[in-house]
C-alpha cells in the first residue's frame, strides 16, 4: 500500500484534502469551547502526519529546529500586521471589560486551538495538497508555482465553505467569497514558498499559530463566530473593503515570497523519498 502511495501522490493528497475538508465542515466549531476544539484537530493532525509519512515525505516532520529563524525572518512582515489588527480589538476589549483571570484563561484556551489549527492546517495543505501537487509539477519553475498558486487557491477556498454550502448566494457574497479566498491564499503563497526552501512544517506551523491567535482577538471580543467569514447582503460589504485592504498589505508578503522561489532550482519535489 505504502508504495502504491507513492506512485500516486496526486490521489493521495485528494483523499488527504476530502478527509480534511470533511472534517473542517463536519466538525463543529464551537467558541465556548477552544479546548475540546483543539482536541479533536489534534487528532486530525495526528491523521495528517500519518498521511505525510507514508506518502514518503517524512523529512518534513523530522525538521525541527532547521529554517526556523529564516522562517520567522520571512513571516515578520504579516505577523507584524495581524498583531497590530489584533491589537485594535484588544485594547478595546480590555478598556471596556477589563483583564481578569477568566480572560487571561479564555487567551490561553484559544491559543492552545490556534496551536492546533496551525498544526492540522499546515499538515493539510502544505504537508499533503502542496506536497502532492509539486511531486507532479515540481520539474520546472513554471511547475513550482503552479503547485504553490494551486494548494493556496484551494487553501483560501476551504475558508469559504460555509458560505458555498449554504445553498443561498448574493453578488455581496460572491464578491465577499472571492476576497476572502484571495486574501487568505496570499498567506498561502508566502507559507508554501517558506515551505519549500526549509523543509520545515513545524515551523511554518507556527507562523500560522501566531497569526491566528492575534487574529482570533476579533472572536474573544465581538459577536464574530468561528469561520463566518462571509455574511452577505449589506454586512458584507464591509468585509469586502476589509478583505481588500488586508489583500493590498499583503503585497509585500508575494513580493517576499517571488524572491524565494527564485532561490530555489527546479527540479524540486519537496521532501518526498524517490524510488
């Protein structure tokens, strides 16, 4: 079975991302409750890192402390702007509630879900879909980038999903849609270059802890529910300026990851074992 993963590895991270995709949409988020969230998507990345090594690309598990500096070096940049968005509900937040033991818990609490969350997503898409992808593509440049720009459109996309499925769409929603995926693609891209050039999953895993948590400030605050990312109608039209502001700060960030990939020589299939 184990080399039959490995012959196709395009079928392979199929599967990987219906099982993921499945789970993100069968599994209830449930804001109350961070911890038994985290729980459940630990055991989602225990699935993943499972699916990672027998598709033969282990070696991005094994990398622990290699390119850790170079990746927190890379991602300062839309660490630096989540923190300050996140800065902008908590401050608030704070003034008007208060900091006491029962918020500091409710931080830890989120912050132990986000450490999952980087860990299953980053598995999911750059460990399973990316790596599934370039192990096909990776023989050129051009190759590369369609492995990155694939898995990040697809990475974006799954955010958007309760919206797809809901079966009830508006020209506000679709444009909301489409921002969103954009908007969180671009990550995508900056995650899957790093990726590429470290072999580390751990530590891009990381990056995507931090910018969620500070993220997450807008959830710990607000009326804001997990993964409603778009609202439709009239309450989307904000979300379509925010999603477009946050998408032109995020230029840099592509600027950034254009000149990584141009370091790397083709061909490159990641950390996959060749027979």
């Amino acid at each position: 079975m184990v080399k039959s993963m490995r012959k196709h590895p395009i079928l392979v991270a199929i599967i990987g991302l219906i099982i993921g995709v499945a789970s993100i949409i069968y599994i209830p988020l449930d804001s109350n409750n961070p911890l038994l969230m985290a729980l459940l998507r630990l055991v989602l990345s225990a699935i993943m890192f499972g699916i990672i090594i027998l598709m033969g690309a282990k070696d991005s598990l094994s990398k622990v402390k290699e390119g850790f500096s170079f990746t927190l070096c890379k991602s300062r940049y839309i660490l630096i702007l989540a923190f300050i968005l996140g800065m902008f509900i908590f401050i608030p937040g704070v003034l008007n509630y208060g900091f006491s033991t029962d918020l500091l818990i409710k931080e830890l609490s989120y912050f132990v879900f986000c450490i999952t969350i980087g860990l299953f997503e980053e598995s999911l898409f750059r460990g399973v879909v990316f790596q599934g992808i370039l192990s096909k593509t990776g023989k050129t440049i051009k190759g590369i980038w369609v492995a990155i720009i694939t898995s990040s459109i697809i990475f974006g996309a799954v955010h958007v999903y309760t919206y797809v499925i809901g079966g009830s769409y508006d020209l506000t929603g679709i444009i909301e849609s489409i921002g969103k995926t954009l908007q969180t693609g671009a990550i995508g891209v900056l995650l899957a270059a790093i990726y590429l050039k470290t072999k580390n999953l751990w530590a891009i895993a990381l990056v995507h802890t931090l910018n969620d948590f500070f993220l997450m400030q807008a959830v710990m605050f607000s009326s804001n529910t997990l993964g409603n990312y778009v609202t439709g109608g009239s309450e989307g039209i904000g979300s379509i300026i925010i999603y477009a502001v946050q998408l032109l700060l995020y230029v840099p960030a592509l600027v950034k990851a254009t000149k990584i990939i141009k370091e790397v020589e083709a061909p490159e299939y990641g950390t996959f074992e060749k027979e």
